[in-house]
C-alpha cells in the first residue's frame, strides 16, 4: 500500500487523485501544515525539506518531489495510461511539461502565497510572483490541444495542472487562458477527482 503525507489545500491533491485515478491502494496520512506538522522531528525524518507531499512506496522507501512521485505512479500502473510509454517522444514531451508545471507555476505560487519566506520585501516578492505565474499560464494557454493538455486523454499533466490551477484567480484564468480553465474544469468534475478537489477547496 502507498501512503500519501499530505495536507489540505496543497500540492498532496494532485498525487491523491493520480493515485485514485491509477486505481492504486493508498492511505493518507494528514500532515497539517497550518498546525506546524511539518515542522516536527518526526516528519522532518521522512522529508528532511519540511514539505508536503511525501509518499511512502509499498516497499517502504519514501520519495518527495510531487512531478517525481506522478510519472512513479504513472510508471507503476501502465494500464492507467495516465503517461505516455517511457522512452517514447511523447513521453518526453509529456515529462517536460510535468517538470515545467512544477519549477515554474508551483515555484512561483509559493513565492505568491508565502512571499516572507523570500525576503523582509514581501509586497513586492508576492506582485511578482503573481506576474511571474501569470507569464507561465499563457505560454501553457498555447499549448492546450484539449479538452486535455495532449488531446482526448488524460495524462499526470492534467491531474497536476488542475490541482494548480484551484490556486490561482478563477476570473484571470477564465478571461485569459480559457483553455486551461477549461481543462481545470474538465480535471475537477471527474468522479474519481471531484471529491478530492471538494475536500482540498473546503
């Protein structure tokens, strides 16, 4: 059984509903960050960076980094079809968008949110950040085949970009990257994610 550390409202939703999705065994185990959970010795052992999500593989091992732990999952389960086939071109390209969703939208959205972490200047560490995120939600805006990112099937591309877009202003993203509103949308009615984007909204 995998077991998924996690928090409300974080970055945890997206691994949930990969793992809900590929049709895994999985328990989450809460971390609470606003409790300060993350902080304490005991989960410092399991993700030495203080962050949420950390996954627990069935044999034990724990891995961080949320793109990393989706194409392990993805990888684990081919039947899912929730990735392209290792190796493959499209694999790359779908790997590469993955990667860039999490270097630069998830980078970018805790600067936003968390802008003291960065520097005693937070107003205008947060105003950039939010231009910054902005910037990358229209380069993906122009990449959207839809109804999902590659076309007609759902990849780890559309899991992690729907758990990101929940973060950012729904009247921006509608005006300006309709498509990538569109797919958020599409992602969060599914019936095996739309509990998990219920429980991480509330």
């Amino acid at each position: 059984m995998y077991k998924l550390y996690g928090s409300l409202g974080t970055g945890s939703a997206s691994v949930e509903a990969a793992l809900a999705e590929a049709g895994a065994e999985y328990q989450v185990i809460p971390v609470v960050t606003k409790d300060g959970a993350h902080l304490t010795d005991e989960y410092t052992t399991i993700n030495p960076r203080q962050q949420v999500p950390s996954l627990q593989l069935p044999d034990g091992s724990v891995m961080t980094e949320g793109a990393a732990m989706m194409m392990h999952i993805a990888d684990a389960f081919p039947q899912a079809a929730l990735a392209p086939h290792a190796g493959t071109s499209a694999r790359a390209q779908h790997d590469r968008w993955l990667v860039f969703l999490a270097v630069n939208i998830y980078e970018g959205e805790l600067r936003r949110a968390y802008p003291e972490r960065y520097s005693d200047d937070a107003k205008s560490v947060a105003g950039k950040a939010t231009d910054y995120v902005r910037r990358h939600y229209l380069i993906l805006e122009a990449e959207v085949a839809g109804p999902f990112f590659f076309g007609n099937d759902l990849t780890m591309v559309d899991i992690y970009l729907w758990n990101m877009a929940t973060w950012t202003d729904p009247v921006w993203l509608a005006a300006h990257c309709p498509r990538v509103h569109a797919l958020m949308t599409t992602v969060r009615n599914r019936p095996i994610v739309a509990p998990i984007d219920a429980a991480h909204a509330g």
